[in-house]
C-alpha cells in the first residue's frame, strides 16, 4: 500500500511486529445515546478483527476515557464519529477520519477499513491525504447552521442581562424628556444602565466572534469578534447607523470562511507554529476590517443617507401608508441602519414639533420582543427551554422599548421571524398613523405611554397589541410550517416523521398517586390496564387499591431506582412513533414522578425532531430533559411488531426505552447509567433476553444486568 507524505501506511512491516492501534471519539449533540452505542460498536468491530482501539466519549457527563499523550503518539489512525465539533488540533500527524455518530453504529467495520487511508491532520487544521473526511451531501449546509446556533447562544445572555438592566433602570431611575428617556448622571440606576449597555455593546461582537469560531476554530475567533464591533460601530465608515446583527452574522461568516482559506496556504515550517495564534488573526482581523470599512460600509451609509431622504419625502402622503413603512422599516433589522433610519427621522421632527410620526415609531418598536416572546408562550412546543426563557425577558424588555430582545429569535430563525416581524411592525405603525397617536420623547413601548409621553393611549395600546398578536401568529404559523416541512423531508431519509401532538385537555392534571406521590389521571388509568406482580411475588390487578399496596415494595429497582416494575411494559399498544411516546409518557407517569404528561410528551417530540433516537438492531431511546418531572425516571416497553422510528439500519423499534430527567439533572448519575444501558443493547444475548421476558419481574431481572 502506498501513502501520501505522513504516516506509515497500514500495513507494511511495522504492523507486521506490532498490532494496529486506532483511536476514536464518539460524541452526538444532546451527548446521551448515539455517543456511547457509536462507542461500543466500534469498540467491538476492532475486537473483532484483532485491533487495539480506545474510544473517547464526550457525552453529556463530559469527556470519558480521555485519549492521552502517550495513546496518540502510539496511534496509527483516529476516527471521529461525531455530529458536533471536537477538537483536533492534538492530532496533528495523525490520520483521521471524520464522519457523523451514525456511521460508527452503523458502518463500523468500513470505517476501520476506512481510517487506513485517511488524510493527514495538519497543524493549520487541513488535510492531506488520499481520503475524503466523509461522504458528502449536505455538509455545508450543516455546517451554516451549525455556526449560526453557536453564535446565537453565546449572544443570548448579553442580550438578556444587558436589556433587562436597561428596562429596570429606565422604570426606577428614568424619566421622559425632549431628548427621551433620561436618568440623572452619577445616580445608582446609571451605573446599572451602564452596565447593561455593556452587554448590548459585546452581544454583536459575541454572534459574529462566534459564529467565526464554530467554522475555524480559534485563530477565527478575533477576527470574528473585532470585525462584528465594526459592524456595529457605524462612525467607522461614516453612517449614524451601524451594520447591527445582521452586519454580525455577515462579518463572522466571513471571518470564519477567511481563516479556512488562509489556513490552506502553504507556509515554511518555522513559521507554522506561529500561524494560528499570530499570522491568522493580525491577517484575517486587519482584511476584513478594511473590506468592511471601506467596501461593505459604504453601501450602508449610502443606504441610510436615501432612506432618510425618501422618507422626507413621504411625509404628506397618507399616515396610514407612512406608518407601515417605518414600522416595517423599525422591525426588520432591530438596531441596524434601516430600523435607526426610521427612529432617527421620528425622532428629528419632534423638534419641529410634528410628534405623530414618533407615534406611528413608538408603537412598532416593542411589537418585535412582545410578539416573539408571545410566540413561545402559546406554542411552547416549538421552543427549546432556553428559548422560552429567553421569550420571557423579551417580554419584558418589549413593555420598555428594547426591540433588540427579539434579536436571538431573528438570529436562529431569520427566514421565518424577520417577515413575522416585519408584518406585525407595520400593522402596528399603520394602526398608530390612522387614530394619530402622538410621542413627544424619542423612546417607544408601554412604558411612554405610561410616563405620560403619548397622546391617545388608548389606541396607542391597541397598535401595540395588534402589532404583536400579528407578530406572534405569524411567527408561530411560519416556524411549525417550517418545522412540518422538514419533517417531511426527513420522512424520505428514513428518519421519521412526527408531527405536532397535544394531549388532550386535562393530561397534564395531577391527582394523589402511591406514597403520597402525584398521577396523572392518563397514567392512572394505563396503571388500571396492566396487571403486575403483587407483593411477595404473586399477581395482582393493578388497580387504584393494587397500587398502594405495591407502592412501596413494587418489584426490585433497577438503574439506581430510575427504573421499576411500575414503569415496565410487555406489551406496548401504540403502533406508531407519537403514540408510543405518548404511550411511554403515560407509563412514566405512574412512576409518580412526572408533574406534567403533556410537557413531557411535546418536550420528547421536539428532541424527535433534531433526530430520530432510533439507535438501530430494534433499539430506541426517546428522551427529555424538562422540569415536567420532579426525579429522573426511566421506562421501558416492548413491542411485538415493532415502531418504525426512522432509525437508520431500516429496524423497527421493538425495545423502546424512554428516559426523563428534571433541566437540574443534567450530567447527573443518570446519564452514567444511560451511557452503560446504550453499551450493554450492543450485546445480540442481552437484547434477545428482554425480548423473551415473560413478564414485568423478568424484565427488570435482565436489567440488573446492567448495574
């Protein structure tokens, strides 16, 4: 076999003294399943074949069996099986193979075949080698979106503390002047203004910095972080208006894709080493600030000097078409040129006294945070955790006229929240312009109309309430749009599809369960179906007076007590995905430790939706980790014809685990378990075990197995 430059190729007379020695490291976005079962089933394919292999796990519970010095040094070739970003930068020399979680469950054996003539890992990042990293189809498009989320949750908290320190000094410190909102100098509630416009100041150079990084790593992050402060620094290149998050989003993806380009020059040995931590970030910083000052800022400020002209120019038209027009201008880049160009020209004509188009301003400028964040409070299912709290502090930095806490949800979802936004601006706007409403303070939201700088408040109120209605709606409609749609994308890639599913009214209620626990009366009822075995071992009809006589001895526990006999299952009813994991939500319930079946279910449903937990060899793994359970529980049921549940090796899901943990678990003891239940399923023995269980007690003495 020949090889390029690096490495010895596989197979020549070293590995004829010596057995081959690969690496791996497995890891999957939530950190749970996918890692630990990519994990085994390579472990397994080297055993096999008679080849050394240590497999690093970077799970939820952190990086596991940690490749050292001496294991790399040693090594003869790394796989990568992993859907998130891992470090490679210690393996430099080394050949490695990068491909997603699912081909080291599924394809083990090739990509140990595959790893022999992988390319080199240079020290600047790139590869050499005979070998593409992995099949393509869909990278790039990945990789976007995947840079974009990582900028826009690093920026959410300094969105979040640096508005919600805004509002709360403006309503105690504040108050209405011709200027706008003031708060006397040298006072408490200045230095917390100040502190809050701190972090409004660093949340754009925290997008683009790392939106950079996720594409090039480290020597991107400063050209990222320097170029998204220029963007928002509009005195730079001669605009009274920066660039604002979207100029973010542009610089750090071309700060990110310049650091992979540079990265590709061929540099003189001496000069590699300094190359990541000098050479990258002084070239790529110093270009891209240029190109934007001198290239893209021009266009921006030409672009603010015009629209401030055409609006001058609209002013004797009618009000109801001028309102719409700066309502869709002050939503759609919330803090960038357009939406400054609108306030400023508000703002302007308050000294000449005409306050009616700071009116028509006023009332849009809250419609984008109130709208988004009234969007995750009626549709919570399509809204991660973080998202939803993020939603609330929108809410109330909309009621003070902080329009930028809509920002992360434009950022993560700019096709669907800009044009929601923008229509419930101008509806507001539009409304505003036709009763009149006037603002004699350059500031708008609630708040102005509550310290007296409106006239006609009560329409004023009304503009804001249509505007964000319309925006909530909207935003809603197009997100679960979107979401139906790559659903059904991923019907056709074998993935599944599951759609939007609501328990009916009252799932969520509690009532008094065993051991004076709560049950959900779904839970309760499926207690009713199931007959289990009783105390000392014989059969009882699980009814109400059943379960509180096996409360307390209800059959061994097994997972440290996650799991029991109450929330095992023989013989699941439910013949497709949503009903199943609404089946097993039912079935944790009578655990007692679920608050919420409801939540659990659409919690559940959405980590569906990121990607099937299907595993494979008839194996699933839903999970959730949401505050609708109080403890961390687990479940388990068997199907006899099996689920389709979109996993990649075509199975149905005859074994289906289901696993909920509280959002304070995370990377608790639980997760350690998960991680040697997902290694033991790769034993054929142990699943064909629990597959001939007669009933719940034999089930759970297989499980025991696992420790």
């Amino acid at each position: 076999m020949t090889s390029p430059a690096g490495p010895p190729a596989m197979g020549g007379r070293d590995d004829e003294r010596r057995p081959l020695r690969l690496l791996a490291v497995t890891a999957c976005p939530t950190g749970i399943a996918h890692t630990y079962m990519a994990a085994e089933k390579l472990a397994q394919a080297a055993a096999g074949r008679g080849i050394e292999m240590k497999v690093e796990t970077q799970g939820s519970i952190g990086a596991e069996n940690v490749l050292d010095d001496n294991d790399i040094r040693h090594a003869d070739g790394v796989i990568v099986a992993a859907d998130k970003d891992v470090d490679l930068s210690r393996f430099v020399g080394k050949r490695v193979l990068k491909v997603g979680v699912a081909e080291g469950i599924h394809h083990p054996e090739q990509l140990i075949e595959r790893v022999r003539s992988a390319p080199v890992h240079g020290a600047d990042g790139t590869a050499s080698g005979s070998a593409a990293d992995a099949p393509g189809g869909g990278k790039e498009r990945g990789t976007v979106y995947k840079a974009l989320m990582n900028g826009v949750s690093y920026m959410i908290p300094f969105v979040v503390v640096g508005g919600l320190l805004i509002a709360v000094s403006l309503a105690l410190g504040g108050h209405a002047t011709a200027k706008g909102y003031v708060i006397p100098e040298g006072t408490f509630w200045a230095h917390v203004n100040a502190v809050g416009g701190i972090g409004f100041q660093l949340m754009i150079p925290i997008l683009s910095g790392y939106i950079a990084y996720a594409i090039a790593d480290r020597p991107a992050l400063v050209p990222g972080m320097i170029g998204g402060w220029i963007a928002n620094t509009g005195a730079l290149y001669d605009s009274e208006a920066g660039a604002g998050f979207i100029g973010a989003i542009v610089t750090g993806f071309l700060a990110g894709y310049l650091v992979l380009w540079i990265k590709k020059v061929r540099v003189p040995k001496f000069v590699q080493p300094i190359m990541p931590i000098i050479v990258i970030p002084i070239v790529a910083t110093t270009a891209l600030g240029l190109f934007f000052i001198y290239v893209v800022g021009k266009p921006i400020s030409w672009v603010f000097e015009h629209l401030t002209s055409w609006l001058g120019g609209m002013t004797g038209t009618s009000a109801v078409l001028l309102g719409a027009v700066l309502g869709l201008m002050i939503a759609f880049d919330m803090g960038g040129p357009v939406n400054k160009t609108a306030f400023l020209f508000g703002a302007g004509l308050i000294a000449s006294g005409n306050q009616t188009v700071m009116g028509m301003c006023a009332a849009a400028i809250p419609v984008m945070p109130l709208g988004q964040g009234l969007a995750t409070l009626i549709r919570r299912r399509l809204y991660t955790e973080q998202e939803r709290e993020t939603g609330l502090a929108a809410l109330f930095m909309g009621c003070f006229g902080i329009s930028e806490g809509a920002i992360p949800f434009a950022a993560a979802r700019p096709a669907q929240v800009i044009p929601a936004n923008m229509l419930g601006g101008a509806v507001a706007g539009a409304v505003a312009g036709l009763a009149g409403v006037k603002d004699a303070v350059p500031h708008g939201g609630p708040v102005v109309a509550v310290l007296g700088a409106v006239s006609g408040v009560p329409m004023f109120f009304v503009a804001v309430a249509v505007g964000t209605v319309v925006t909530a709606l909207t935003t809603v409609a197009l997100v679960d749009m979107s979401g139906r749609r790559g659903r059904a994308e991923a019907v056709g890639e074998g993935s599944g599809a599951a759609g939007p599913v609501l328990a009916g009214a009252g799932a969520g209620a509690v009532v008094p369960g065993p051991a004076g626990r709560e049950l959900s009366p779904v839970g309760a009822a499926a207690v009713k179906e199931t007959a289990v075995p009783g105390p000392g071992g014989r059969s009882a009809t699980a009814e109400a007076g059943a379960v509180e006589e096996t409360a307390g001895d209800g059959g061994p526990e097994v997972l440290s007590g996650h799991l029991t006999e109450r929330t095992v299952r023989v013989a699941l009813g439910a013949a497709e995905k949503e009903a199943a994991i609404r089946e097993m939500a039912e079935l944790l319930a009578r655990s007692g430790r679920v608050a919420d079946v409801a939540e659990l279910v659409a919690t559940a449903l959405r980590r569906e939706e990121q990607g099937s937990t299907g595993l494979g060899e008839e194996i699933a793994i839903p999970h959730a980790k949401t505050d609708a359970v109080t403890e961390p529980v687990v479940g388990f049921a068997r199907s006899a014809e099996g689920v389709e549940w979109g996993s990649l090796d075509g199975t149905k899901a005859r074994l289906i685990f289901m696993i909920a943990v509280p959002e304070a678990a995370a990377g608790d003891e639980h997760l350690r378990i998960l991680a040697l239940l997902s290694r033991k399923l790769m034993d054929a023995g142990f699943r064909e075990r629990l597959l001939a269980a007669p009933d719940e007690r034999a089930v759970l003495a297989v499980l025991a197995e696992v420790g």
